[in-house]
C-alpha cells in the first residue's frame, strides 16, 4: 500500500461517505490543516529517527564567562525541529583503544587480541565517560572534547513514507478522519437543519463530533500505549 495523502483523503471521503455526502472542505484544504496541525501531533508520539555527523568543525567558542567549553552546533535544516536526542555516538581515534594510546594491530595473533580488549574494558572502567546534553533548538554540550560523533536524533515526518506502516493504518489515518470530523461538525453546528424542496433536513452535527472525538480519544490512547525506545537504561 502506497502511504501518501491521496491514500488518506481517499480513506476520509470512503468512510464520510463522500460520494452522496457533501464535505464542506476542499481537498486541498484537508490536506493542508493535516499536515499542520495532525502530523506534527503524531510526530511526537512516533517520530522520524535521522542521524548527522558532528566534527570539531561545528564547534561553538565563546568568550562569555561561564559558558560551557565543549558546545557542538548541529548542521540542520532551515524547516527541521528536533524534537529529542536518541543517543551520540563518540568515534574511535583508533582501532584499538579510543582514547589511550596504544597503536592500531594488524597481525597480533588472537590470544594478543584477546588480552589487549581486556585491557581496553579495565582501562575505560576507571575512565571518565564523556557524556552529552541537548540544548535546543540545535546545539550538543558534551563534557569532553571529540573530534567526530555521530548524533541520533528524532524529528517530524516530512513525508508519510516514513511512519512505520502498521501506525500509518491503525493509527494515523483514525487520527486524521476524527480530527476531520471534528472539523465538519464545528462548521455544521451553525446550522440544526437544512431547507430543501423536501423539507427541513436534520444536520446532526453533534454525532458526526461524538464519533470524531471517539476516534481521536482511540487513536490517543493506541499512541500512548507505544513502548519506549529503552525500557531499562543503565550508566556503568
């Protein structure tokens, strides 16, 4: 199944019954307020995981007094809003031991390799671990100089491609219908019912916001109910 917005205005009019009912929005109007005000809703429930490199380059110096020494500027896009920080990932400066000074092997024979890993694991265990905070809107404070990291991070989904497809059908799409539900009702409510040649028409806008809240109130408690990304982190 192709995820796109045609799928989904597709799925809206079937379920509203769009071939006999008429919907007092434009398509691209649904498609507009969905894109601002629902997908970035679902985005911070489950939200696009991207990855940038920062390097010594994107160091931020300054001569304030009191201000941290190690400070790293994401290179973002103009439009892009991080909403948090998975985890950074601190590169090697060499092949063997970080950070420590023991030179790259290339024919040590395996009883070698075993023992200079066991050295690496006492050695980083009296070490200081270098650890990181997130600034916002783009800036990583960390608390030792790196000279490359790689920063994992969590975003807003541009395209719908991106959600995991078993949210995008069970989850997403009960969203956008109940929001644009919700929406209808609150332009019917100005009217109770509708004249024609036949008689008056019962709008019935109070069911069409009953059955959208539902289906919003559904889809809240689906994307509630997601697992974290860490159950049980520990810092040794």
């Amino acid at each position: 199944m192709l995820q796109s917005w045609n799928d989904v205005l597709s799925y809206i009019k079937l379920e509203l019954g769009g071939a006999t009912n008429l919907i007092e929005m434009a398509d691209d109007e649904i498609i507009k307020n969905l894109k601002e005000h629902v997908l970035p809703y679902f985005s911070h429930y489950a939200p696009f995981k991207k990855f940038i490199l920062i390097t010594d380059l994107d160091r931020i110096y300054s001569n304030k007094l009191g201000q941290p020494q190690f400070r790293y500027k994401l290179k973002l896009d103009l439009d892009e809003h991080v909403i948090d920080i998975d985890d950074v990932y601190f590169t090697r400066q060499s092949i063997l031991s970080d950070d420590y000074g023991m030179t790259a092997f290339n024919h040590f024979g395996a009883m070698d390799v075993v023992m200079a890993n066991t050295y690496i694991d006492a050695i980083k265990s009296i070490g200081v671990r270098n650890t990181w905070e997130f600034i916002p809107p783009n800036v990583i404070m960390t608390d030792q100089e790196i000279t490359s990291a790689i920063v994992a991070y969590y975003t807003l989904h541009k395209d719908l491609s991106s959600i995991p497809p078993d949210l995008y059908s069970l989850i997403f799409k009960k969203l956008c219908l109940g929001k644009v539900m919700v929406w209808l009702s609150a332009m019917r409510s100005k009217y109770e019912n509708l004249a024609t040649p036949f008689g008056q028409l019962p709008i019935n806008w109070q069911q069409l916001k009953e059955d959208g809240q539902r289906m919003i109130e559904e889809a809240n408690q689906q994307l509630n109910a997601l697992p974290p990304d860490r159950l049980i982190e520990a810092s040794l």
